[in-house]
C-alpha cells in the first residue's frame, strides 16, 4: 500500500505561472515520496498516446463535455460522445505542447487519491477552495469552450491506479524511477513507532 504510485505533470502555465516549487511542496508535506523527475516539451505523439491509454477516455470527456453544453443552454460541437472527445483531444494536444513540461511520479499509501485529493476537480471555477486548481487558476468550461480552447487548469495527475501504471510507464524507463528510503518514512508507516527515544 505504501508503495502506491501515482503520476503527475505540471502543465505548461504551471511552468509559466512559476508553480513548480508550489506544487512540489503540497506533496512533499503530506508526505509522499519523489521517485522520478524530468522537464521536457512533450510531442504531439505523447500527449495523444498520454490521453488514449485508457480506451474509454474519449467517450468519457466528450460526454462531460456535452453535458456542460447542455448545462449551459448551449448547443455541443457534435452530439457524438466521440466526436466532441476528439475535439477535446485536438485542444489539449495544443496546450500540452506549448512549452516545457515538469513530469514526475510519487509514492506513497494511497498516492493517487491523495494526489488527486490535493489538484481539486477538472474546473478550476469549481475545484475545492485549498486544492491546487482550487488556489492557482481561475479558468471556466464556459471560457474555454467559447474561445475553443482546453480549460487551463495547471497539473494532471492519474485518476486511478491501473491508469497511474499506464501513465509511468509510458513517460518513465523503469531505470528513472528510484527506490529508496525516506526518514519520514519511519514515522508514516512505523507500527510501533520505537525509533523515536534514545
Ligand atoms: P482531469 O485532468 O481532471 O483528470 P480529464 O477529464 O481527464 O480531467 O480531462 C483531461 C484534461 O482535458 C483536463 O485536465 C482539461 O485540461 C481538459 N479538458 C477536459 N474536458 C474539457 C472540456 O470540456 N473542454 C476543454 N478542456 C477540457
Ligand atoms: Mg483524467
């Protein structure tokens, strides 16, 4: 369990909105673990394999999609769950690939739910108070989709873990990912905690 790994990317404006050091402070706090760190501009082919490791992704942004058209009073681009996934897809190839990128994987007992826990919901004007998007950005569907763009709202990270394990190792060898042991580990995981008095 404690070995959980999840995988994250600060987007190109959390590069630019200078939120690396931001990010990277709200995990180590909780107290996971960093076990492998790269920067690098992603390819139009990574971020197209990134979002259709999960099969069903397509289908399932393009219904959110609609539904926040039709929420909205709004007519979608296509009533095709696929067709406006694609869109969604064209939009974010676009912003993933405008600038560098911080990719990294932390580990931790339930990583992914922490991790996600700490990002907030896919919109900022919605995410949690106190979460990253929630704190950092103040993007809208509404904006985003009248302007045709994807909604900006600074990380990624996996939403479960069988994705998480795509995620890594599509974006990391397995020799970038380091094991070792932290001093906090101690007193995370310890069952009796006899570590502590001299
Ligand atoms: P997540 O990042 O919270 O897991 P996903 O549904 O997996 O959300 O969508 C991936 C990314 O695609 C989002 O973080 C966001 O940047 C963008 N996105 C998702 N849905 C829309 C949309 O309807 N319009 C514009 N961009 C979207
Ligand atoms: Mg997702």
């Amino acid at each position: 369990m404690q070995k959980e790994k999840t995988f994250v990317i600060i987007k190109p404006d959390g590069i630019q909105r200078s939120l690396i050091g931001e990010v990277v402070k709200r995990f180590e706090r909780i107290g996971l673990k960093l076990v492998g760190l790269k920067m690098q501009i992603p390819t139009i082919e990574m971020v197209e394999k990134h979002y259709t490791l999960d099969p069903e992704w397509l289908r399932k942004v393009g219904e959110k999609s609609i539904q926040g058209y039709v929420s909205k009073g709004q007519t979608p681009p296509s009533a095709d769950p696929l067709v406006t996934g694609n869109k969604v897809l064209d939009v974010l190839k676009k912003y993933m690939t405008s600038g560098p990128v911080v990719i990294m994987c932390w580990q931790g007992a339930h990583a992914v739910g922490i991790v996600r826990k700490i990002v907030g919901g896919t919109e900022p004007l919605t995410s949690d108070v106190g979460t990253i998007r929630g704190d950092f950005v103040l993007d809208s569907y509404q904006i985003s989709d009248t302007v045709g763009r994807a909604i900006r709202n600074l990380i990624h990270a996996s939403g479960s873990v069988e994705e998480a394990n795509n995620e890594i190792n599509l974006w990391f060898r397995p020799e970038e990912l380091l094991n070792y042991r932290l001093i906090q580990d101690a007193i995370l995981y310890d069952v009796n905690l006899d570590s502590i008095l001299e």
